[in-house]
C-alpha cells in the first residue's frame, strides 16, 4: 500500500509522459518512465492497470507543452505534480527532478529564485482562502536578464465536500500590454491639469458661493451626480440654521478680505439627509487684487458629532451590552420580592456562566470575547418573558429574575437557554461554541433577601460546574458524595508525576493492507495508591482546570520519545501519536518544547505524531501557525475524533496535517447505520484526494475491518488488533497483532488490486481537470474526408466565447462559425495540415480577441493531427485602440491649443510645454522642455514669480500673475500666468500647471 500511495504522483508523471502513435506503438518522453514499469513490474498486481494507464489520454501532456503559457499544478500540499516547459525553462528546471518537491524545496535548488519561490508560497495560500481563481501580476527576471512582467492565474480545485485537491496555475507574459498601459498612462498624465487625490471634498466658489469646480468626492460624499457649473448654488444646500454662519463667512472673505479659517456647518445630500462637515476656506486673489474665487476643502465630520453627542451609559447600565448591571439589580430585585412577598407568589433566580469564557477570550482575544458577551445577552433578551428582567453580574456572569415563576417554569426557560446558546455565534470569522452553566434559587424555599437568593443561585450553578457544565441545578445543601473528592484528587495529582504513579500505555495502529504495525497510541493511566486504576475522563479534566495539564502533557511527550527511542535501538522502527490537550496546544512556546524533547530524546521528527482535536481551532490563526511551526520540525500531525466536531470541514482544508482518525462512534454502527456508512466512506475519500493517511479508531468486529479494507482506509486500531498495552506487553504480543488483518479481512491479492484501480481512476480526473481548468483553449482536428473535423476542445476561454465542447467536437469549422470566419480560418488549418509549421492566427468570437498558435503531430512523417493553443488577447487590442485614441485626442489638443500650457516641477524645471509655445515665443518644445522657466522671466518680474512659488508650495493654494517673458528673438512679451499646485498622495506638492496667456496691447 505505501509503494501505491508514495507512486501516485509518479503514475501520473508516467501518465502524461507517453504518446501512443496511430500504429500503437509507445513514444518515451521522460527518461524514467521505464524506471517507473521496472517498479509496477515487480509486484504481483496492477500490470494491466498499468499499460491501460500508459495508452490512455497519451497526448495530454504534449498538449500541456504546446500552450504557450506557463502550467503548473500542485497538490493540496504546495507539492509540484505537472509543469510544463514553458515553466521549467522560466526557473532553470528542467535538468531537475522538480515533481513531488514544494517552493521552498525549489528554492534550496534554485536559490537565484528565492524571491519568486517565496511569492509562490504566499499567494498559493491566497488563492486557496478565496476559493476561486486569484489574478495577480509578477516581474520575473528571465535567465538572460530580460525583466518580463506575467499575469498569474491560480485557480483552487476542491472536491465535492470543499476539500483542496489541486491548485492549478496559468501564467502569461503580458509584458507588451503593461508597456502599452504605461505608455497610456503617461499620455494622459500630459493633459491632466488637477490631480484629485484627497478623500476630502474640494470645491472652488465664485463671490455668490456658485459653484466653478468641485471634486470627484463631491459625488460621492454629498451624491450629486451632475454638478451644472456656474449655476449650481453650494449655499442652497447648507442646512437653514447653519445658514447664517456661511453667509456670514462669505461676508467677511469677500467684503472685507478676511481668512477665516475653518467652520463647521451641515449639507444636505442628495437623499435629503444632512451631513456634518469641517469646512476650511481660503480666497484666491485676481490680478485687480479682490478675491477671485473662494477654495474649499471639506470633510466628513459625521461620526465625530455623534461620538461628542453620544451619552455616557447611566449609572444602571452596562457598558458593554447595555443590560442592567449589578446596581440595578439589587435595586429592582428588592421592590420584585417585597412584591413577591406581599402577593404570596414564588420567584425564580438563575445565575449563569458561562463555560469555557476564559478560553476563548485567551485565545481569540478579548475583542471577540466582548462580542460573545453581547451575543449572549441579546438572545437572553429575547428568551425571557415580558415581566423577567435579564441583568450583567460582571464578566461572563448574568442574573435573571423570572417574576412568578416555580419550578417547573424555571426548569423550561433553563433548558431553553441552553438550547439557544448551543447554536455556534459568527464572530470575527469564527463559530464560537459557547455553552452555560446555570444554578436555580427559588423564593421562599432557598432564601428570602436579595444576597441570600443570589449566594445560593451561586451555589447551584457551580454544581452544575461540576455535572458537567452545560446543564442547569437547583440549589440543594448536601453536595453528592464520590469516592475521592475533586479537591483531594487534585492534590493527589501534583504528587502523581513525583511518585510515579503515572504510565503510559500503547495502542497498537496496523495498516489495513499490510497488517504491519505501523505506530501506536500513547495513551495515560494513573494507578492510586490508595484507589488504584483512575479513569483518564476523571482526572484530565481536573488537570485541564487546575493546569496541571501542561506538566503532565510534557512528561507523556518525553515518556513516549524516550520509548520510541529504545524500541529503534531494538529494531522496531513506529510512529508514536501523543494527544495534546487544547491548553498545551495554545501555549506559546508550544512548538519551541516539541522540539526541545526531541533534540533531548535524540528521537527523529517524523517519528512523532501529534493528535490534536477540533477544539484547537477556536482560534484559527493560531493554530494555522501552530500547526506549520511543527510542520516545520517535521512531526506529523493528526486531527482525533475526527467527525464529532462542528469545524472539521471548514478548517481542515487549511490544516496541514497529515492524518485523520475516525471517530469509533462512527465506526461501531457500521453494517447497523446507513448514514454512519456513508459518513465513514466520505471521510476516507476526502481524505485521500487530500492526500491524508485515514485511521479507524475502535475495530471491534471483522465485519468493521472488511468494510474499511473495501472503502481504502489505510489503518486501523481497536479491540479486535489489540488493547492497549503495556511496554512489556505490546514487545511480545507483536506477531500476534500483526497476524489480526490476514485472518480476519479480505485477501491480499484484492485489496492490493482494489489499490491499483483506484489510483488509475484519480490520475485521469487529475488530468482532465488540467485542461479543462486552464485559462485558454486546446483543440485538436484530424482531416477526414476532405474535412477538417476537430477531435478535441476544451479549457475555460471556449466557454466564455459561448460554446461547449459537444459544440465543436465531431464538427468542422462551418458548422458553428460563420460562413466567412470559418472560410478564412480553413485556409490556415490547411496551411498547417500540410506541414508550415507554428502557423498563428487572430480572430474574434462573441467579442473576444484569441490568438491561436498551431502544432503537428507526426507519424512516419507525415502529419496525422494538429493541435490548436489558444489564449484571449482581447485586453491587449483594448489597450491599444486606447492608446490610439488617446495619442489621437492629445494631438488635436496639442495642434489647437492657442494658450501657453506647461508642466513645471517644484523647482519651476519644465517638465512639459505645448506646441503654441513655438508660435508665440518661438521655441520648439525640445528647447524649453528641461530648462527653468526663471531663465525666460523678465529680471525685475522674477522675485514676484519666486514670492508666488513660495506662497504655493507654503498654502497649497493656486495664484495668478502678470510676467514678462523673453522671446526667441530677444523681446519681451507680457504675458498673465496662473499656477495651480498638483499634490502627491501624501499631500506634497508634485508639480505646477501654468497656463498662459499674452497681454492685449493697450
């Protein structure tokens, strides 16, 4: 069975790496392909599979070859399973055995591409998060130097349950189109006056507060579309009790010159609501002096005054969830029971906690534990009856008060509770599973004041503590009676380690193939001096409260490393599993400690097995980390119990584990439960197409063991291989366990046959997937009869072209395209059917622009099938009938413009001048362009430039001015100039637009 597992990748290899001819013979590709039938030769199943596997879909991979993109496909593991040349020559690969290896393995071979390898990596694990194709762009740098930029698509294939099988990744080159896109950007750039790159609202105000420009953001703050310049009235939408203060604003800027700084007032949006805005102002002064227009940057200041509005909660109120708190209680519990009292009626008290809050605020933070507590208290709001009161205690505590209530009312609103608090809460992207302990007072029988009733309510809840948790008890004096109290055991455990009291035994783990022993299960036992045998359900959950846990948990670790180590020395090569418990798990230096017991222990990582149990992923972040510091190590790591939990199918897909353990309720109502049957099969064939070893846990009967041997699960444990047992018990019992799986289940020779059919039938789906999924098309067409008939067609730009396969097989070309496309495109598919070899060809369907390269396929040296490779080129021709238009409209701009129109940087450098420069100055664009614009300015003129340069770059304002400028031919023109300051992102100013215009002459 390991052979098959470990070979699966190399069938699929072999697989794609033979091309049967029409005579049948077979065509060596890969060098190793012999090397691989040498090892299928060997054993005494699987031949025929073997050759069925070699002569099926033989020309897949030459297919894969010719697509003039890069393919790649990788398991659920990051593991490279298919590349093709295209991506072996971009990372020098192809001189090396690259399949089964991860990036960061590639890396180590390849260490010029660490870079690229690390990104993989990175976005891989994007790409599986959002479960759909993820788009990015890369700059990779060629062997040869040449820095190319590629498009990567990165689509995730998950089987029917949401499990990860492939991810399958199809990079293009689209260096040419990002060049292009450059070009346009910069194109435009040239006649873009004012760069809007402020989330405020900027504005510019005539003297009567009519609007002349308005930012992008207006629209979007305030959403007004359409802004008639000239004739909208900004003033109009300012709310009427904050009228006066704007206009008195506008007063003082405009009559008496004033700056006023800033105000803030209400705008009404569009929908007729108001918005709070911090509005600062600054005036724009003419030539003539007087203020030309009024600059205004405004700011979305709504949150702000609901914050300074905002009440601080009443002395009665929580903070948190806004239910009453503990004042409150005492003051409104007195006035219930004199109420009670006088009216001879009964009162019910329930104190609540709940379980495992501290838990989950450790780990998912106190945030998220905040939320729960306000989850909590509105679903008890809405439990409770219209005269019940619900009350915060303090931290994860709550009181309610069920006026007129006994017993029996009591008992149901309880159970209700619980019911309603069971359903997980969706918290920060969690399913948090709270639950709550509930302890029942009732008035008069336990108590007749306020902190009696309370105290005793107290009482019962932790009794229901110690029930379990999860349940409700009334308040009763006398506690039960146990063997061994929980405050004498936990006493008693501090001592276990010290005296030796705890051992470990071990559970043998056999593969359902083989019937080897393959591992064991550490399992521990405490053996009382004075009690004797302690059930572990006893005495690890005192453990887990008291913490004790963690100095148990470590010395299991070193006990079972330290056994494995000897049973090495004697040649018993096994891997030992340990259970950690969700405390140890979250510890900090968890995985520091893991590895530290193994350097001690001189015991191999991949000898270890860690179990942990769904509980661990309350927080998923952490134990993603977790999970891959140990993975780093190289433990091995199982999910136990797998099945029982809530999370399983959501998380496992990001775990990196490498075992799944079924849980023995599953596994004892085979042949009883139809749905346990169907539960087991699914998890075993999730598991395996997530390449996991599957584990039955509790084999009790030989029906269990044939059932799980026919469905593939790959090892078992229980009763019916063996107990667990001692060190001393499991050395001499091992013959006798191994002997388990031959009597008792089927026959090697159909369970090894069983194998080999499976693994042939997930080879072909992993093919097929690989053309179907990837980006572009395939097609193949044979000429029969005179006729091109295609053969083959698939990949995902068929389908948006508007087709499906059954469209185009078995047909040619005339009979899905029209008449003259189908015309134009047999002359090419002639062409290359007589041997001009790479023939290409452009065409559009259904609007999208494809470029279709074509390929020979030969036998006896004639051409017996072409293959066509298809790729959209649609956003290229966007692009570059944009960049056509683009150039077209700047240049009747440029042809036309009679103003004098410059870029000018910081430094007042010209950056850019438009053509009517030469026809009013007499300079060529070539002999201003990178030259000062202080050099052509009249000398007296040039310190009112530098004053108006300055006054910008300190305001971020625009400022006008009249200058003299020196002509070509040595006179000076005067000429009435504005600068306005374009801004950086981060406010700076980037540069100046000046436009200019000649004086008329008096």
């Amino acid at each position: 069975m390991k052979l098959l597992q470990s070979a699966r990748v190399e069938i699929l290899v072999h697989y794609l790496s033979s091309v049967k001819d029409q005579e049948g013979e077979i065509k060596e590709i890969m060098k190793n392909s012999n090397f691989f039938l040498d090892i299928f030769s060997q054993q005494s199943f699987g031949q025929a599979q073997l050759r069925d596997l070699q002569v099926s879909e033989q020309q897949i991979h030459i297919l894969i070859d010719l697509i003039p993109e890069i393919i790649v496909v990788k398991d659920e593991k990051g593991r490279y399973v298919l590349a093709n040349q295209m991506a072996l020559d971009l990372y020098e690969l192809r001189d090396l055995d690259y399949k089964g290896k991860t990036d960061i393995d590639l890396a180590i071979m390849k260490p010029k591409y660490q870079e690229s390898f690390d990104y993989n990596i990175k976005t891989d694990e994007l790409a599986w998060r959002k479960g759909s194709t993820l788009t990015v762009e890369k700059t990779v740098e060629r062997p040869d130097g040449e820095q190319q930029v590629w498009e990567v698509m990165k689509t995730p294939v998950f089987d029917e349950d949401g499990n990860r099988l492939r991810l399958i990744i199809v990079s293009r080159n689209v260096s040419e189109r990002k060049k292009a896109e450059t070009e346009l950007q910069l194109s435009e750039e040239k006649y873009r006056l004012i760069a809007d790159n402020m989330k405020d609202l900027i504005g510019m105000l005539d003297e009567n507060g009519k609007v002349r420009y308005v930012s992008p953001s207006f629209a979007r703050v305030l959403g007004y579309e359409t802004i008639q310049y000239g004739e909208f009235d900004f003033v109009s939408i300012v709310h009427r009790e904050d009228f006066p203060t704007v206009k008195k604003i506008f007063h003082n800027m405009i009559s008496e010159q004033k700056e006023l700084g800033k105000a803030e007032f209400r705008c009404r949006h569009s929908n007729g609501e108001y918005i709070w805005f911090e509005v600062n102002f600054s005036s724009v002064y003419g030539i003539d002096g007087d203020v030309d227009h009024i600059i205004i940057v405004a700011r979305d200041i709504s949150e702000r005054k609901i914050y300074e509005n905002h009440l601080q909660s009443m002395a009665y109120q929580d903070y948190l969830t806004g239910l009453p708190n503990r004042n409150m209680l005492y003051s409104l519990f007195s006035e219930q029971l004199s109420a009670a009292s006088s009216k001879s009626q009964s009162l019910a008290v329930l104190f609540l906690d709940l379980d495992r809050f501290k838990t989950i605020n450790d780990t998912l933070g106190h945030r998220t534990g905040d939320k729960l507590l306000q989850g909590v208290s509105e679903r008890l709001t809405n439990i409770i009856r219209k005269n019940d009161f619900v009350f915060r205690q303090g931290g994860d505590e709550f009181i309610i008060i069920l006026t007129e209530a006994n017993r029996s009312i009591a008992s149901k609103i309880a159970a209700r509770i619980l019911q309603v608090l069971s359903v997980p809460f969706r918290l920060n992207n969690h399913d948090v599973f709270s639950s709550t302990s509930i302890g029942i007072s009732l008035f008069p029988d336990h108590g007749e004041t306020v902190e009696k009733l309370i105290q005793n309510a107290d009482t019962a809840m932790y009794q229901a503590k110690k029930a379990g948790k999860n349940t409700f008890e009334f308040f009763y004096s006398k506690e039960r009676h146990s063997l061994i109290d929980p405050l004498t055991m936990e006493m008693d455990l501090h001592k276990a380690v010290e005296r030796d009291e705890l051992v470990l035994h071990y559970q043998p783990k056999v593969s359902l193939k083989s019937g080897k022993i393959v591992g064991a299960e550490a399992l521990i036992r405490w053996f009382h001096p004075q009690i004797g045998m302690i059930s572990p359900a006893e005495f690890i959950p005192i453990a887990e409260e008291t913490g004790l846990i963690l100095p148990i948990g470590e010395w299991a670790l070193y006990t079972a490393c330290r056994q494995v180590k000897e049973w090495m020395k004697k040649g018993l090569s096994i891997v030992i599993s340990v259970n950690i418990s969700t405390t140890q798990f979250v510890q900090s230096n968890f995985v520091t400690s893991i590895e530290r017991i193994l350097t001690e222990t001189q015991v191999e990582p991949q000898c270890l097995e860690i179990e942990i149990t769904e509980s661990v992923s309350a927080d998923i972040e952490h134990t993603i980390t977790t999970l891959h510091g140990l993975k780093k190590l190289g433990v091995r790591i199982s999910i136990d119990d797998f099945g029982t939990g809530f999370s399983s199918l959501n998380y496992l897909k990001q775990f990196p584990v490498d075992t799944l353990k079924i849980d023995q309720s599953f596994i004892r109502e085979l042949y009883k439960n139809p749905n346990d049957e169907t539960i087991v099969k699914t998890i075993i064939s999730m598991a395996h197409n997530l390449n996991l070893t599957v584990v039955a846990e509790g084999i009790e009967t030989k029906e269990q063991l044939v059932f799980l041997q026919q469905y593939f699960c790959d090892e078992g444990q229980g009763y019916l291989i063996s107990k667990p047992l001692s060190v001393g018990e499991l050395q001499a019992a091992i013959d006798k366990v191994e002997s388990i799986v031959e009597q008792n289940g089927i026959s090697q020779d159909k369970n090894e046959r069983q194998w080999a059919d499976e693994m042939l039938r997930k080879a072909r789906e992993d093919l097929n997937n690989t053309v179907r999924l990837q980006q572009g098309m395939i097609l193949k067409y044979k000429k029969i009869n005179n006729k091109f008939i295609h053969t083959l067609c698939d990949g995902e730009l068929l389908y948006r072209m508007g087709f499906i396969p059954n469209e185009v097989i078995g047909k040619e070309l005339s009979e899905f395209l029209p008449y003259e496309v189908a015309k134009e495109k047999t002359a090419f598919y002639e062409r290359a059917w007589n041997g001009d070899e790479r023939v290409t060809y452009e065409g559009e369907i259904n609007g999208i622009h494809y470029l279709e390269v074509f390929s020979q396929i030969k036998s006896g040296g004639k051409v017996v099938e072409v293959i066509g490779s298809c790729v959209d080129i649609t956003e290229r021709r966007k692009v570059e009938e944009a960049l056509r238009q683009t150039e077209y409209h700047y240049r009747l701009i440029s042809e036309n413009v009679t103003d004098l129109v410059r870029i000018v940087d910081k430094d007042l450098k010209l950056q850019y001048i438009s053509p009517s420069h030469e026809k009013v100055l007499g300079y060529t664009m070539e002999e201003l362009t990178g030259k000062s614009i202080e050099d052509y300015v009249h000398p007296v003129d040039l310190p009112g430039l530098q004053k108006l340069r300055e006054y910008m770059l300190t305001t971020g304002n625009a400022g006008h001015g009249q200058y003299r400028l020196l002509h070509k031919g040595g006179h000076w023109i005067s000429m009435e100039i504005g600068l306005t300051p374009v801004s950086h992102d981060d406010g700076n100013i980037k540069h100046f637009v000046s436009v200019g215009r000649p004086l008329k002459k008096n």
